[in-house]
C-alpha cells in the first residue's frame, strides 16, 4: 500500500506543474501524506485496523476520482523494475516518426512522379504495387489524423491524465509505433509535464501536420487513378 501511495504522490505531483485544480491537489497532497505517516506508525497493527480501508473524517475530502483505486492500481509498479528515463520514452516518438516515413517512401515511390522524386527507396527495396500502395496511404493518413488528434489534446491547456492516456493507448495498439511499449501511461504523463518534452511534441505535431498534408495531396493526385487499377 505504502508503493501505491508513493505513486500517487507522484503522479499528482506531475499534474501540479500544470494547476492546483482549484484547491484540490493541494488537499489531496494533505491526504497523502497523512496516508503515508500512519502507514510508517501503523506497522504492527492488524491489518482489519488499516487506516486507509477507514471512511473520511467528518469534513475531510476523498482524493480526486481521476485518482481512484483503479488509477492508482494500474499505475503500481515493481520495484524491481527500473523506472525509464524521459529520454528512453521519446525514443518511442522517434521511431514512430521514422516508420512513418518509412512508410511514405514506400508510398510515394510506387506512384513515381512527381511524389517520387521526393522520396528515395532503400537499395533492394521492392516497391508495393499501386493499388496495394493506395490502400497503405489511405491507413497512414488516417494513423496520422488520429496521433495528431492525441497529441494536440495532450498540449491543450485543459489537456488531462484521460488524454494521456488515450495517446499511450494509441501507441500501443496501432502498427504505427510497430514495437512493445515498456512505459506505463503515468510514465508518459511525467515525461510530457517536463517542458523540454512538451516542447518536442509541439515540434514533433507541426512535423506530422506538413507530413499530412503531404499525404493528403498525394492522395487527391492519384484516387483518380484507383478506379482503373486491377
């Protein structure tokens, strides 16, 4: 218990850096902490006497439901598990960026000019028919729009846990990242509190908007020509 409540210290520290939520993480840190002192003097009492299983004082506020339980359990890690670095989280986001160019190579290059003049597949690289090459760029079009929905929310002002939460879920099911994620949601919502990171994905979003209008236009130069593919 005493792990789960660190955690959550933790994660409501990251959320301070953007407000105090009118009054409530202030209140919240009070709460936890108390937590934490009764859990270091409560050793040796019985665990049917576990303070944190007791209801609230009279006047005295739960924590914030965006940190429930269930938060919190999901958020728990081993501590034998090393926590990873704000760098070794971004990577994740660079690699993202070269698959997708990656992909767009392949993309472009198969609807030779004037997209293939831009794009230079690898030595030996074999390109995708055209049919199957446009069913690919409408998926990465459409990969795209949806990660830069994710992060636009994420660096919205009123942005929130929940919309970390989404990006990282996003990443971890679309093909788009291609790897296992070896961070949890709360590690990616500490990361992205750090200005220097929340500065990268607004660089890292106006990357991805330019290359979606790219897509967007080599899309509209070749669907005319969908239709009379085999």
């Amino acid at each position: 218990m005493r792990l789960v409540l660190q955690e959550a210290h933790e994660l409501l520290h990251g959320f301070s850096c953007r407000s105090d939520y009118n009054g409530i993480l202030p209140e919240t840190f009070a709460v936890i902490k108390q937590l934490l002192a009764e859990d270091s003097q409560g050793d040796g009492r019985a665990q049917g006497e576990n303070p944190v299983d007791a209801g609230p004082e009279k006047g005295e506020r739960r924590p914030p439901a965006s940190c429930d339980s269930d938060t919190l359990m999901t958020t728990e890690r081993s501590s034998q598990e090393p926590r990873p670095s704000p760098d070794q989280i971004w990577a994740v986001f660079e690699s993202i960026w070269n698959n997708v160019c990656q992909v767009r190579s392949a993309v472009f290059a198969a609807f030779q000019a004037p997209f293939q003049s831009l794009e230079t597949p690898g030595p030996g690289e074999k390109l995708p028919p055209p049919e199957k090459a446009f069913s690919c760029l409408q998926n990465l079009i459409a990969a795209v729009k949806k990660l830069l929905d994710a992060f636009q929310r994420v660096l919205a002002s009123d942005g929130c846990f929940d919309d970390v939460q989404t990006l990282h879920t996003f990443i971890a099911s679309s093909e788009i990242a291609n790897m296992k994620l070896r961070f949890t949601a709360q590690d990616l919502c500490e990361c992205l509190s750090q200005q220097e990171y929340r500065e990268k994905l607004r660089v890292g979003w106006s990357q991805l908007a330019e290359l979606s209008l790219s897509l967007e236009q080599c899309s509209t130069a070749v669907c005319t020509q969908a239709g009379n593919w085999p």
